[in-house]
C-alpha cells in the first residue's frame, strides 16, 4: 500500500499469494521483483511502515520486560525458525512489548530498498488500534475478530483493557466458529451479551457471517478510525480487508 500523506488517499493497494511455501519466508524471494513492476516503490517516503506476520508472537508487560530475554521469551511459543531474527514491538496503549520473529532475508531487502523504515507485527497494530479506540469509545465492543483464508485472530476486551489474545489457525468456518466458541467458554462469556467487531476477509453477505453473527448481541464490521469516509465507497470493502495496512499507513 502507498497512500498520499496529503489526502491519505492510496496511490497503490496491491496482494499477492503464494501456495507453495516450503519454509516460513520462501515468499521473500519473490519480493524484489514484485516491487520491480510497481516504480512508485522507488520514490522517496515520508514514512516507510512493514508488517511482517508470523504466528508466533508473545506479549509482555513492560515492567517484566528485558530486551536481554527476547529470545527466551518467544522461545516458549515454539523454535524460532531458521534464517529469523528476534524483533520487538513497543505497544503504549497496552504498556507491553511484543516479540515475534522477522525474516533475516526480508530484512536485508527491506534495507536495501528504503533508507528507513519502521517494522512492525499485524497483531501490534490491531490490539493499539482496538486499544486507540476503546479508549475513546468505551464498551463499543468486547470480541475483535481478524479474519483471514487461513488464521484468524480473536481479542477479548473489558472496556478498554485486553483480556485475551490469540491467533488460530482454520481450515473451515465451523473450525473458526469452534476457536471463537471455545475461547469465549474459557473466558465465561456469554456471546449474546456481547458486541462483536470484524475485521479481515468479511463477506457481511455470506451465510457464515450470518450464521456467526446470530449468536452475538451484536456484530459490526470496525472500519479503521483513521480511514476518511470520503473515499469509503471508491474503495468498496479494501479498508475492512486490509484493516491492519490502514491503521499503520494513516495513525500516528
């Protein structure tokens, strides 16, 4: 995404996919020349902002925090894959830090490309942005779901405090439904009590979305805060699905 600081209208909003990834950040490779093809890439920016995800990702209070134990840290979600690095992501809202593996390769293109740059997780920004407007908004919501083709991500929150995060991987709708269910039960929440925001791959049309949203109190899809409404219809569903790449380009 490439958005005019000006009118923070996009200039560029492009995905790409990839099915046939044999390690973690095979995707890397194809990088340079998938930036190659777009000369906008190759201006000068005010601000250069990347979200790299990954699933494993750990949050720590920053009063408990020591930049020393990062890796100790992330290794208790699992073995830090080959070719990766430790990264850290101050969250001020939350008053934590995230960690999370980042691809040495992505890295070392990402310095070859810009002169600066500021790199963050997907969930860091989601969980500020909540954070950013609960605080702002108090009781708007309880539940924040991400939704993607494979993973979803799911937030709890009691007014303008997180309770809960996590990130699960699907294969089916009834396995996300499943996740959700089982989270909410663990957490003693009654889903008809509860307002339900969503974000990511929603199809508000669809039969799941119906199906989902009927046990809820409430179910809405959060537009980001920072996302002008004058250009909403130009362009259609792309701030709902690319809800994470708005809130880093547009909120300080």
């Amino acid at each position: 995404m490439v958005v005019n600081s000006q009118s923070s209208v996009p200039r560029l909003l492009e995905s790409f996919s990839s099915t046939t990834l044999n390690h973690p950040d095979d995707w890397v490779a194809h990088l340079p020349s998938f930036m190659q093809q777009e000369p906008v890439l190759f201006e000068n920016f005010e601000k250069v902002r990347v979200l790299s995800y990954h699933p494993q990702y750990a949050l720590l209070p920053s009063a408990l925090f020591l930049n020393s134990a990062k890796t100790n840290y992330l290794n208790f979600c699992g073995n830090i894959p080959q070719g990766f690095i430790v990264q850290t992501d101050k969250l001020p809202f939350l008053d934590a830090f995230g960690v999370y593996p980042i691809s040495e390769r992505l890295l070392n293109i990402l310095k070859q490309q810009f002169v600066d740059f500021q790199l963050f997780h997907p969930a860091s920004i989601l969980i500020e942005s909540a954070l950013r407007w609960l605080n702002r908004n108090i009781g708007s919501f309880q539940v924040l779901l991400y939704v993607k083709n494979s993973y979803f991500e799911i937030l709890l929150f009691d007014k303008a405090k997180l309770l809960f995060y996590n990130a699960f991987a699907y294969q089916t709708f009834s396995d996300l439904m499943y996740y959700v269910f089982y989270v909410l039960e663990q957490h003693s929440k009654d889903p008809g009590q509860l307002h339900a925001a969503i974000v990511g791959d929603v199809d508000t049309n669809s039969e799941d979305y119906h199906y989902l949203s009927s046990y809820f109190r409430k179910m809405f899809v959060f537009y980001p805060p920072g996302l002008s409404e004058i250009y909403l219809p130009q362009w259609g569903n792309t701030g709902v699905r690319f809800f994470n790449l708005f809130n880093a380009a547009l909120c300080e």
